[in-house]
C-alpha cells in the first residue's frame, strides 16, 4: 500500500504515534510518505519513508495575510503528493487542520478531475482536536464536519470514542486502535537497577541513602496541570530523599521553574527539556507522575510502563485504559494534590511493591499494546476503507 501520513512535527503523542506508524509501516513494505511543516523528531531515516514539507509561510512578506495560512498551504501540498500519484490512501493525525487540509485536497481534485483516483481519508483524533478545538466555538462546525467528511475515524481509547459521539453526529462508529509502544520503549533485556545515583550530581555518596526519581513527561501546556507535579513532589521531598526530572517544553515551563524555587525545592528538581529518546531517563526513574486535567490516552504513560517504571497518573479520560489501578500504577483524582504525593510515597517507599508494579507494566505494555498487532489493525482499516463498498462506502 502506498499510505500518506499528516501529523503535527511534535515530541507530544500525535507525532510520536504518526511517525512510529509511518516507520512500522515502511518496514512490513509499505510505501509511506510524511506529509508536515518539519521532519518529525521521531521519523528517523528509513527506507520506505519519504518526507513531504508544507511550508506555510510563502508569499507573508506581501503583508497581505497576518498569520501564515498553514490550512491552505497543507491542502495545497496534500493536492500535490496525491495528484503525483504517490497515494492509495490518506491518514491524517489530529482533526484540525490535518483533515480538513485532507478533505480540501480531495475535494480541490475531485473538482479539477486531476486525481488519479479517489483517496480515502482516515482521520485519527488524539485527544485536544476534540476536548479543546472540537468544543471551542470558532472551530467546532468545521471540526465536525471534517470527521463526518473522513471515510474512517479511529480514537485510541474508549473515552475518547464516548467524547466523539457526544459531541459531533457522526454516521459511522469510531473505531478504537490503542497507541502502541514503540520499538525502541520495548526493553530487551532487563533495565539497570533504579535509584543507583547514576545521574551526574545527584549526591548519592555510599553514606547517603539512595535518591528516588520521580519522572514527568510532557508539553507543559495548561492541561497537564505540571503545578500539581511540582506540588505533590514537594510533599514527597518532605517524606523522603527524592528528586524529580522534568521532560518537556511548553507555556508553562516558566512558571514551574519559578514554583520551585518558591517552595525550596530547586536542588532536587531537574528540567531536562525536550528529548528525542526518554528511554534512558526512564530506565534511570522510580516512578512516573502525571497530574493532567484530562489524557485521552497517555502515551508516556504507557512509554514508562514498557520500561517497568510505575505510574502515578490523574483517573482522566483514557488513563484507566493504559494504567491499571492497583496492579501497575496508582490513579487519583485530578487535582488532589495529597492524594498524588501520597501515591508516590507509598509506592517510593514499599520496594517490593514497585517491583511488582514494574513487572505488571512491562508484560500489560508487551501484551495490551504491541506494535504488530496495533498496526495491523490499522492495517485492516486501511483496506477496508480502500475496499468498494467498506468503509470509503458513501
Ligand atoms: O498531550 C498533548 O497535549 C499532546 C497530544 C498530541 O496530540 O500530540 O497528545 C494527545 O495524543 C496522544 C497520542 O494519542 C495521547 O497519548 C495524549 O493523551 C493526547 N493528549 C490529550 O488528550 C491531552
């Protein structure tokens, strides 16, 4: 099959699950092409994989437009690759303005008689297309319409495929696909030992009683809610020798930088920024917190449960699909900050439980998600949207 894929260039979950699926794809032989502003930090060179930029910013320095109309330019290159003959089928990632750009494209050629051939459109949502620009009044019409528009749409959780139907009339049911875990999150052989002070600077002396890390992964954006990370931990510290590492970027880095020298605890906490790779952190941590307002699915949660890391997470949208409460992490509710730090405590402090915990993890993670199964999942969706009467039916 000759599969494109449009996605955000991003660290956050959407272009992590596009461009491990272009790779995944590429590698069972399928021809993929990437369609995006800029190369995906996880789309490593591979054969089988081409790359397609949209630049957005042509002709600005007219001063006609204010703000570069990426939408059209997406639609315009998304017209090309098609019309070029390079695609059986079009799988876009994040509902705005991936499938809208998508339905643009199709709709351009189908006017122009220039297509080769129809090309479906999948749209995959991940979460915030739905909860944040699906709800929002100035998007939600044309985000609705470009799912209705989609020959096929997949959530990868339950609690997503509820929001969808809840929110937008759609005619044909959403289809679940899980993210997976990615080749490289999948550990070979057993990780090292954790709390081993590893890390530069971090104290640990054969006096000192080992540090435990506490582990975050995100965008820093408002959903994510990083004050609570940074609140709870600070109980932590208060119990115990821990410290916290922070991955990520995003608006709201500052203010959690600032959180920590308020509370005193800056020495422990470290922000390590974006990463391309959060394996090693991973395997060098104790515990994963997450403290967001809602998760469709929680692919770091899920990266950190395939590397036998337990995981401390809000009970939001599709979290309690990928942690299971009791048996591989703790789930609390959003916003109790005590609650967060007495589940880290608890876990941080009962070694043999978080050894059952990381056991648990690394076996649901193999078995709940794996990587062959989910892409041939998607797979399956793809040729029933390219079969005649499947799901490209009108
Ligand atoms: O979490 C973010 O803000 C990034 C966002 C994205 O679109 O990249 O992540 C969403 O998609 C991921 C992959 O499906 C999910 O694991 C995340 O839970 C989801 N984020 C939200 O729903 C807030």
């Amino acid at each position: 099959m000759r599969v494109g894929i449009c996605c955000f260039p991003s660290f956050g979950g959407s272009g992590v699950v596009a461009s491990e699926l272009a790779l995944a794809l590429a590698e069972g032989g399928d021809a993929v092409h990437v369609v995006s502003s800029s190369r995906p930090p996880r789309l490593v060179d591979a054969p089988g994989v081409h790359h397609h930029p949209v630049d957005g910013s042509g002709v600005l320095e007219y001063g006609l437009f204010d703000h570069p109309p990426y939408t059209l330019a997406l639609a315009n290159r998304l017209a090309q690759v098609i019309r070029a003959g390079l695609l059986d089928l079009l799988h876009v990632h994040y509902a705005a303005p991936h499938a809208v750009s998508a339905l643009l494209a199709r709709q351009m050629l189908a006017d122009s008689g220039g297509g080769p051939r129809p090309c479906p459109v999948v749209t995959t949502v991940h979460g915030t297309d739905v909860t944040l620009v699906g709800a929002h009044p100035n998007y939600s019409d044309i985000v609705g319409w470009a799912l209705r528009g989609s020959d096929c749409v997949t959530a990868p959780s339950y609690a997503l495929q509820r929001e969808v139907a809840e929110r937008f009339a759609l005619d044909a049911p959403v289809e679940v696909i899980p993210n997976f875990v990615p080749v490289a999150g999948c550990p070979t052989v057993k990780p090292p030992a954790r709390c081993d002070g590893a890390e530069s600077g971090s104290g640990a002396s054969p006096a000192s009683p080992p540090r435990l890390q506490i582990v975050h992964v995100s965008n820093f954006r408002p959903v994510k809610r990083v004050a609570d990370v940074v609140a709870a931990f600070a109980l932590v510290r208060r119990q115990l020798p821990a410290r916290l590492c922070l991955i990520g970027d995003g608006p709201d880095r500052p203010g959690a930088e600032s959180q920590c020298r308020q509370l005193g605890i800056g020495g422990d906490v470290r922000f390590l920024g974006n990463q391309a790779r959060v394996e090693p952190i991973l395997d060098r941590s104790d515990l994963f917190l997450s403290a967001s307002e809602t998760e469709s699915f929680g692919l770091a949660s899920l990266e950190a449960l395939a590397r036998g890391v337990p995981v401390v997470a809000t009970c939001t949208g599709g979290v309690p699909e990928v942690v299971c409460h009791g048996r591989n992490g703790l789930l609390c509710p959003v916003g109790d900050v005590e609650a967060l730090a007495e589940s880290c405590i608890s876990l941080l402090a009962d070694p043999s439980r978080r050894e059952a915990f990381a056991r648990d993890g690394r076996r649901w993670a193999r078995s709940s998600f794996d990587r062959g199964a989910i892409v041939a999942r998607y797979r399956e969706v793809y040729r029933a949207t390219l079969t005649p009467g499947g799901a490209s039916a009108p």
